[in-house]
C-alpha cells in the first residue's frame, strides 16, 4: 500500500514520525513522505528530521512563505504532479496548516482517499485560518482519526458518516513518550542558568496575537509583571519577532525583568524545557496538549480552544490577551504547582499503531 505522508509545519513533523515509524515497521506499507516547504531552513524544519530520527523526505515542494492564497494554491499545484507521477492509495494529512487543506484538497479531486489525522476539532471561531483547515479537510477525508471524544460529537454534527470515524488517541504524545528519556539528556537548563520549576516558558504566533500591535503589547505589559518575579524562557516564532520590533515592543521586553528571548528550539530541548517548567504561557494547540500530558500548568493565550479536554480534563486556562487575567491565571498556576493531571483517554503513546492497523486492515 503505497501512502504519500504529507508535512509542512513544525507540529506534522512531530505527529508524522510516529506514524512513518510504524509503517515503516510493516513490509505491507510502502510510505513516501513529501515536505510541501511551508516552514523550511535548519531551525524551523531539518532539526525536526534529525531529532526524530526520521528519514529525509522523499521529495520536497519547497512552496515556502506566502499569503494564504499562494501558499495553499503553490502546494496544489506542485503536489498535484506528485499524485498524478507517485499514484498512491492514500494520502494522510496531519493537523491544520495550510499544507494539510491543499493537500487533501488534490488528493480528493483525483479520487485517492484521504486520511485526515487530528480529525473534528473545532474551536467554532472561522476567523482562525486553521478552522478553515479544519473544517474543509474533514468534509472531504475518506478516513478521520480522532484525538479527544469532542471531536466525534463535532464530526457527527456536520453529517460526517460514523463509520468514516476512528478514535485513536493523539500521535503527538506517541512522540513525546518516545522521546522524552532522549529529552531529558538535553543541556538545556544548565545552558540557561534555569532551575527546574522555576521559570516559565512563552510561545506565541497566532495571528490573532502577534499581528496586530493592541494584544500583542496588553500581553507584553503582562510578561513585563510576570518576569520581574521569574525568568521567562521564549523561544520566537519568526512571524513574532518581526511584529515585536515593528510595533516597537522588542525594547521594552528586553528591558523587562528576565526574559530570555531565544530563536526557534529544537524538539528534544524544548521538550525538555517544557517538561521542567513552573508554567507555560503559550496560544499554540499542540502545547496545550503536550502541558496536560506532563502535568504543567499551562496559560492559553486564547479566548477558545479546539482542544476541549486540555481545559476539562488538563491544565489549561483560557485568558485570551487580556493583561489582568494573564496575570491572575498565572498566580493561580503558580500556587497551585504541578499536578498529575487526569491523562486524556487513549493518550496512551499507541495511536500511531492503531492508525496503522486500521489502514491495513481497511486496504488489505
Ligand atoms: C503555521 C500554521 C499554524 C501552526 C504553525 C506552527 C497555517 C495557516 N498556519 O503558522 O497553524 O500553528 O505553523 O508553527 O498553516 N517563517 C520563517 N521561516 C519558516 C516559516 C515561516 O521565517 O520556516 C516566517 C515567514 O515570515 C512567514 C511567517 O513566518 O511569512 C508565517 O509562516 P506560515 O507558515 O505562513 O505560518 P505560521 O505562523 O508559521
């Protein structure tokens, strides 16, 4: 069974190593994996391949960055070529970016199934581009793996078929549990004078945060509080950095108590990193998830999320931007500590192999 694997941002290259492991287990799979290049370079792309011990991708459609239209549309056009010279069975999309929707989109139109992995979550928010992606890749997947109960009761809401509907588990914690005794090696902390639980960890990219300069400072003026009491560790997103300094906050955070504005990590050191923190503050989805899992408290600079169970079942706390609920979100997550956090059903590290078991006994 031939299975072109797509990836193009960081969070597909963690969820697609376990799944490519475990087909790679099974003469009975024939993977090829096919980077569209939507983020690319050492930093935010090869150190991925590296550190998840993963094979370099067959081929690369180096689409780069662009509005929304060119990226999505460039990854059509060139991934089209690709399914029409590879001809596989299937093509398995991971997450939201702009690479899975374009992806699924060619493979539809030319009558290959699609396998959409991190299938019906849904924030309800259509401002957010990765809803779009969201919802457009489930309409037209032939198979959808689930990572949280939520997501089947969305799915069935929209009319998509039962028996489309697989829930497996979340393959991003497959990979945590991989590689987390590798992790745990990382130099990190020493390298930043860190001592466990006590420091935060920051990400932050999402449009709605970083675009426009109004959330962007009110969650600024809250780092500026927060660090005067702990170091504050934050890796940044290219798109970040270059609205810090165009809005001229990049000063007034380097001049705030302790925070250590870094370039992107890679995965074994920022897990690492994660996993020793006293909290994290972060809008992205995947950290969300990786924070409920290891127990951390976790701030979520947004005002929804798609990821239901990480609030009801994990550590999360909604605060969108607003500077005094950052705040009051903070202090409580620093008294109250870590925790054993109820660990989401099936976040077992096997999702990967029931995906692959499902497959194979789907197109045997
Ligand atoms: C993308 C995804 C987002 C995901 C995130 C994970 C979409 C719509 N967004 O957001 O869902 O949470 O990845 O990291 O697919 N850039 C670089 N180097 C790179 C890549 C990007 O410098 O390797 C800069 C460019 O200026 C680019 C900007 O970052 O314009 C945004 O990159 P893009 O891939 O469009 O979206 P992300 O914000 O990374």
């Amino acid at each position: 069974m031939k299975v072109a694997n797509v990836v193009g941002a960081r969070p597909n290259f963690v969820k697609i190593a376990p799944i490519l492991r475990a087909m790679r287990a099974d003469s009975f799979f024939q993977p090829l994996l096919v980077h569209t290049g939507q983020h690319y370079g050492q930093a935010m792309s090869d150190v991925f391949f590296d550190e998840l011990e993963m094979p370099r991708p067959d081929i690369n459609l180096s689409v780069g960055s662009g509005s929304h239209g060119r990226q999505t549309g460039e990854v059509m056009v060139r991934f089209e070529e690709v399914v029409l010279s590879a001809r596989p069975d299937l093509v398995l999309v991971v997450g939201d970016v702009n690479s899975t929707l374009a992806a699924a989109l060619v493979a539809s139109k030319l009558h290959v199934p699609v396998a959409h992995v991190e299938a019906g979550l849904r924030s309800f928010d259509r401002t957010m581009p990765e809803e779009i992606n969201r919802v457009l890749t489930d309409a037209i997947s032939e198979l959808l793996f689930l990572t949280e109960r939520a997501a089947e009761r969305n799915l069935l809401a929209e009319g998509i078929p039962a028996k489309r509907i697989f829930f497996v588990g979340n393959v991003m914690i497959d990979a945590l549990l991989a590689n987390r005794p590798r992790a745990a090696k990382s130099g990190i902390l020493a390298g930043l004078a860190l001592k466990e639980g006590r420091y935060a960890v920051l990400t932050l990219h999402r449009p709605s945060n970083v675009d426009e300069a109004g959330p962007l400072s009110r969650i600024v003026a809250a780092l500026e509080v927060i660090s005067a009491k702990m170091p504050i560790v934050f890796p940044a997103h290219p798109r970040t950095v270059k609205n810090l300094d165009a809005f001229g906050l990049s000063e007034r955070l380097r001049r705030a108590g302790d925070v250590r504005i870094l370039g992107p990590l890679g995965y074994l050191d920022f897990l690492h990193l994660v996993d020793c923190a006293g909290m994290v503050l972060t809008d992205s989805g995947g950290l969300q998830e990786e924070t409920t899992f290891l127990g951390v408290p976790c701030v979520t600079l947004r005002e929804n999320t798609e990821r239901p169970v990480t609030v009801e079942e994990g550590t999360s706390t909604l605060v969108g931007s607003d500077t005094s609920k950052i705040l009051a979100a903070a202090q409580k997550a620093l008294s109250t500590g870590r925790r054993t956090a109820r660990i989401p059903e099936l976040w077992d590290g096997h999702a990967s192999e029931r995906i692959v078991a499902i497959l194979k006994e789907r197109f045997a």
